[in-house]
C-alpha cells in the first residue's frame, strides 16, 4: 500500500482505519526513544528517522545531500 503523504500526520491519517492504533503508538514509542536532536522526516514515501545535517554535516555515505 504506497501512502502519499507530506507529514508523519498526515501519513497516519491516512493509513487504514484498523491500523491507526497500532501506528500511533509504535510512532510515539519511537518518539520517546529517538536521541535528542533526531528528526521525523518523511521519506521515500514513509516516515522515517534521521540524524539531520546539524549534527552530522557530511549526510548518508551514499548520498551527502541526504540527512
């Protein structure tokens, strides 16, 4: 199933009615957990977790211009 989504939010609202519990609570979980100063993104189509620029300037190994 490809969500097309600008924001974590609106991805969630998005996701089927009987799933919406369970990916609330996995994504507060991950919030709760993420080490201070990692960001929730939307990415490849998805939310993701990354380590932005100001914490890390050289970016992904395989992309610099990607957190």
């Amino acid at each position: 199933m490809k969500i097309e989504a600008n924001s974590p939010e609106d991805y969630l609202a998005q996701v089927p009615e009987e799933r919406q519990a369970s990916f609330s609570q996995l994504r507060q979980t991950i919030l709760a957990e993420l080490p201070q100063g990692f960001e929730e993104v939307m990415s490849y189509g998805m939310i993701g977790y990354v380590v932005p620029h100001s914490l890390y300037p050289g970016g992904y190994h395989c992309d610099p211009k990607l957190p």
